[in-house]
C-alpha cells in the first residue's frame, strides 16, 4: 500500500513526496521466478557448485534486502 500511487498527493508514491526523488526498484522480484542462492566456500568442495537454484517465494521478514527461496 505505502508503495503505490495515492490521488491526494498527486498519483505520487509518499516515499516520492516526502524524499522529492523517485523511489529504487531494483530489489523487487516477481514471485515464482528463478532465483539461485548462494552456498558457502565452507560447505562445498573445490569443483563443486557455489549455488543452489530455487524459486522465488517472498521477501524475508526479519530484513529489507532478504528473500525466501
């Protein structure tokens, strides 16, 4: 809701109106794609694959930047 257009203040987002800049929507991702996830150097041996493809889920709860896979 706090990210979609409100005719009160103009069709802007309120992030637009109070900043004075348009927000970055780089981060958000469609649900259901493709995503992969990263392994640790740790758990996987040289040849081995660093990363585990998965589907994309949702946005964690805990931070802004945080997917669920």
């Amino acid at each position: 809701i706090n990210m979609s257009p409100s005719s009160p203040l103009g069709l802007k987002i309120p992030q637009e109106t109070w900043t004075g800049s348009k927000p970055n929507y780089d981060n958000l991702r469609i649900f259901g794609c493709e995503a992969y996830a990263l392994i640790s150097k740790d758990d996987c041996r040289k040849l081995e694959l660093r990363s585990r493809k998965c589907v994309f889920l949702g946005y964690g709860l805990d931070s802004e930047i945080g997917y669920r896979l």
